[in-house]
C-alpha cells in the first residue's frame, strides 16, 4: 500500500548529474520521493509502521556499515513488508563489497544502463502492464542486427523474432559506411531500428553510430563493458538506449517497444531508396571512328591523267 511518503524513494548523491538522470528515469506518476545521500546511509530513513513500495538506492562504494543497514531496512515492520531494493552501482563496487549486499536487495543495476532499463523493473515491481503496442501500431519499421560477433547476432535475431519484430542480421560494415556490395539497402515503404554491437576499440565507432542514427532511424547500443563516458558518448550521438553484455531479452524487448513508441513517424528517418545502375544504350555506330583526310587520293584515281573523252 503506497505511504503518504510516495510510493518510490530514490536515495543517492543528487549533486551527480548521472545519478540524477537516474531518478529522473523513474515514473513521474508514482511521486518518487528524492533522498539525497551523499556519504553514510542513515540507520532508518522511513517509518517502519509506513515504509516505501521502493528504494532505489545508487552508491560508488559498498561498506560492511552500508550492508548492517540495509539489512535493518529489509526487517519487516509490524504489520507491513519491508521496502523492496533495487541497488545501482558504479563501476568503483569491488566485487567483495557487492557480495555484501546482493543478498539484500532485489535487484543489481550497472548505473551506465541503469536509467535505460529501470522502468521494465519498477513497472514489473508493481505489476503493470508492459504495454506493448500491437504489432502495426505507430511508425512501420524493422530490425537490423549488426556486430562482429556472428553468434551473438544470431542469438539477438531470434530474441527479436520471437518477440514478432521483422529483424535479419546485416553486415557490420553496413553501419555508418557505404553500403558493401551484395547487402541491398532498406525497402524504402519501412524505417530501420539498429541494434549494434559497438566496436568500442575502434575510434571511429562514434562517428558511425552519428551516420546510422541520421540516415535510418534509432540505434540500441550494445556494450561489453558500459560506463558513463561510452554511454554518453554514445548517446550525444544519436543511440537511443545502451544496454550491457551480457544482455536480459525481457530489457531488449522493453527497450526496443520504447524506442519505437517514443520515435514520431515524422522525426525516423527514412532509409535513402538507392537503385542499381541501369544498362546503358550502345552507342551511335559512326562515333568515335576517325575522319579521312580531305587530301588523300584513292588509289584508283585518274587525277593525273589527261582526260580521253573526246
């Protein structure tokens, strides 16, 4: 039952913009109640007669202190259950202090994708309906897979198929480049929707997903290793979403029906028609020969003959 105090907190260090872009991905319908907390967490931030639905909680670092008091905030009140927990953290969380606290919260979040795969959580938190639009609802488009890793593309294709998209893996080549030769461009009647395995080791990657985003319509970018700078690097130029590998299908999913319904049929590019070059017509036959010279004599010239008529 949702408290006078809202129904979700939100607790970090709210001088930190990325934190910020954190809550900010929560429901604006549910209230969500901001807690700045910047060092130590407090011993009991809410009444236990009147806890929250939620806690999001974000911190850099994970402490034995910081696990004794979650571990309070989990003891179940009098006649209430405790808040849920859903921990982001920072890429400075030691493997040992996650430790600490994984079997205190209900969920582990990275903070780079945090604030792309956050809402599919809380709506599944509080039972919610996904709201999937059916299928030829809004813009008409369909999946394009790219990256080098061949076993992975076949692994996103068929997630998405059985999602019910039109996907089909293309070359990685394809993304940001001129077309290579026998991979024939997007049918001119559908919008594209890129899911790229980002090859972050080669520097030119930005520029790259800036072309496709332009020339097709949203990109998801995949990451093997997510951080603040690559995703926001990624994001200024043109990925609507960064998701981490190894990667939930039910996020994917959540993110591609987002990205399409936050996309309006006139802002998703539509892919350039480029038509094959057609057959030239032969040219004229007396081109191209070259001319007699007006002073050549055939040879069975008379000129230097006296005429015989008489």
């Amino acid at each position: 039952m949702d408290t006078v105090e809202g129904a979700i907190w939100f607790m970090g260090d709210l001088s930190d913009p990325w934190v910020v872009s954190i809550a900010d991905a929560l429901p604006a319908v549910r209230g969500a109640v901001r807690v700045d907390c910047a060092g130590d967490l407090p011993d009991r931030p809410f009444d236990p007669s009147h806890p929250p639905r939620l806690i999001v909680l974000h911190r850099h670092r994970l402490t034995a202190g910081d696990a004794e008091r979650l571990r309070r905030w989990r003891e179940p009140g009098a006649s209430v259950a405790p808040p849920a927990l859903f921990l982001c953290v920072s890429p400075y969380v030691r493997y040992e202090e996650l430790e600490l606290c994984s079997g205190l919260v209900n969920l582990v979040l990275s903070e780079a994708s945090a604030p792309d795969v956050l809402p599919r959580h809380v709506a599944r938190l509080f039972e919610e309906p996904a709201g999937r639009p059916p299928r030829g609802a809004g813009p008409l488009f369909r999946i394009e897979v790219a990256g080098t890793n061949d076993e992975l593309c076949r692994a996103l294709v068929e997630a998405c198929a059985r999602a019910g998209y039109r996907v089909e893996q293309v070359d990685d080549r394809n993304v940001g480049e001129t077309l290579a030769p026998g991979n024939p461009p997007a049918s001119p009647a559908e919008r594209v929707l890129t899911i790229w395995d980002v090859p972050v080791l080669e520097p030119g990657w930005p520029d790259r997903l800036e072309r496709r985003s332009l020339a097709t319509g949203p990109v998801i970018a995949l990451f093997g290793f997510a951080d603040r700078t690559t995703v926001a690097r990624a994001k200024a130029k043109g990925a609507v979403a960064c998701l981490e590998l190894p990667y939930n299908v039910d996020d994917l999913i959540d993110v591609i029906d987002r990205a399409a319904r936050s996309m309006p049929q006139g802002s998703w590019p539509m892919p350039a028609k480029l038509e094959p070059p057609h057959v030239l017509p032969p040219r004229p036959r007396g081109r191209g020969k070259g001319r007699q010279s007006p002073a050549s004599v055939p040879p069975w010239s008379n000129r230097d003959r006296s005429s015989t008529i008489e």
